[in-house]
C-alpha cells in the first residue's frame, strides 16, 4: 500500500510573521525613560542617575546611555544643569513648535490649510481669553500693539514688514497665552510660527495692511477688555478674514506650499529660528 503525504494547509504557503524589528539599544533605553518621563514616575525637576549608574540598571554601556540621553534631550524631555548633570525637563514651544512647523512644511503644508485651521483656532483662543485674561496679559498687548503701530511710521518698508510680522505673531501668542489653556498653546505655534513669512510676504505686497492688522489688534483689545466673549471671537475671526482676502489681492496664491512662497525651505526654517531667539 502506497504511503500517502499531506499536502501543507494554504495557510503555510506564505510567512505568517514578519521578521523581527530590532531597534538600537539606545532607543529602546530612551523609550523606557521616556515612558517613565510622561507617566509621571520620574517628575520635571528629578536629577537622572549618573551615565554609569544608569548602564548598571540597564544593562548597556555606557555610550548605549549617552546616545540615549542625547536623544531624549533633543526631545525636550532632559536637560543639562551645572555641568554634567541631567534633570528631567518639561518640553515647552520652544522645543515642540520649530520641531512641528518643519513638519509642516516637509509634508508641502499650504497657507490655505494653515489659515483653514488658523480660522478655528485662533478665533476659540480669544474667546476663552476674553474670561480669563488678567492685568499683566493686558500690559503685554498694549506693549505689543504700540510697537506694532510704531512700525508704521518706519521709512524702511522692508524692515517694518519683518519686524511687524514677528510683532504679530507675537499678538496671536499673547493672547492664546491669555486663554490659559496649554493644549490650545501648544496646538497652534506651529502653524502660527509659519505665519510669518506670509505676513512678511502680504506687508512687502500691500503696504497698507500693515494699518489694517494694527485696527484688527486694536478691536481684539478692546474686546478683551471689556471681558466679551461674542465680540472678541466676532473681531479675530473677521481678523483672518481679512488676512485671507489681502492675501488674494496681493496675489498671492493660498494654495501653494509654504516652501514655495517662502522661497526656499532654509528660508521659513530660519524664520522659525528667529522668532524664538
């Protein structure tokens, strides 16, 4: 009697599993410390262990700690005190905000998704803060906007566009600080921070929306300051309206990538890189 053989189940034909990943041992020591950064066991302020102390509990080397390391400061998450010593760091927008609009602007983000989300955003920001805003907010703005309208008397309209830009995006900040809601701060400097370049872009265009800005800020303030709600959303909604539209008439096309309006990539990176120096 001829032996019989069984045919493997269609299932075997092809792998079942993939081949295993294995990541360097230095992201697999600086996951773990970042899970025990944002877990809330290791606590902003904490001095880490020593690099020696740390490939003992680890099991590593000490050059697997130190790339670790390395890695979770570009992350925000440590940072160097006196020396040589690490602590456990709370990232803030200048750690996230650069890292988020370059992004941006690798993944072609356009002035039309930027104002899209913008028009959400920044109008919810002044409608919180217009219940929570305090006396030293009102101090900065009222600083922010008297040097906003002092740059309308600069001969130079280049420079005044640069720094009337910065000036604004600084209003929009000050005023999401006022909110006194993190996650509304955080969610929107990076699309504000690429603002500036197409601020810069719409000033050196149309001159005359330089006044225009500084009547919107005005409006906002006064909203705030009288504590409204309703009109302080009402103003800096129409405020990006009104962005949008002298975008349009400078000719300037909403649709195209950062990158392109820009010029050049390094040039909107370093404009990131301004704004936080």
């Amino acid at each position: 009697m001829a032996k019989q053989t069984l045919d493997p189940p269609d299932s075997y034909a092809a792998p079942i599993f993939k081949t295993l990943r294995r990541d360097p041992a230095y992201k697999a020591v600086s996951g773990v410390m970042e899970q025990h950064i944002l877990s809330g066991r290791l606590k902003t302020g904490t001095a880490l262990p020593t690099e020696l102390d740390l490939a003992a509990q680890f099991g590593v080397n000490r050059s697997t700690i130190r790339e670790a390391i390395r890695q979770l400061e570009q992350e925000g998450l440590v940072e160097r005190r006196g020396g040589k010593k690490m602590f456990v760091a709370l990232p803030g927008l200048f750690d996230l905000a650069p890292r988020a609009a370059r992004s941006l602007i690798m993944n072609q983000v356009t002035f039309q998704e930027l104002w899209e989300v913008a028009s959400v955003v920044e109008p919810a920001a002044a409608r919180l803060a217009a219940e929570r805003i305090d006396d030293a907010d009102f101090a900065q703005l009222e600083a922010n906007l008297a040097a906003c309208r002092a740059t309308l008397e600069t001969a130079d309209l280049a420079m005044a566009a640069q720094i009337h830009s910065g000036l604004d995006v600084e209003f929009h900040a000050l005023v999401a600080r006022a909110s006194r809601n993190r996650s509304l701060m955080l969610a929107r400097e990076p699309f504000s921070l690429l603002y500036r370049p197409a601020l810069t872009l719409l000033q050196k265009a149309l001159p005359q929306s330089a006044l225009r800005n500084v009547q919107a800020h005005e409006q906002i303030l006064n909203a705030l300051k009288a504590r409204d709600p309703d009109r302080s959303y009402s103003w800096m909604h129409k405020h990006l309206i009104d962005f949008r539209a002298g975008f349009l008439k400078a000719g300037l096309p909403m649709d195209a990538p950062v990158e392109a309006l820009t010029g050049h990539l390094s040039t909107a990176v370093n404009a990131l890189t301004e704004n936080f120096s």
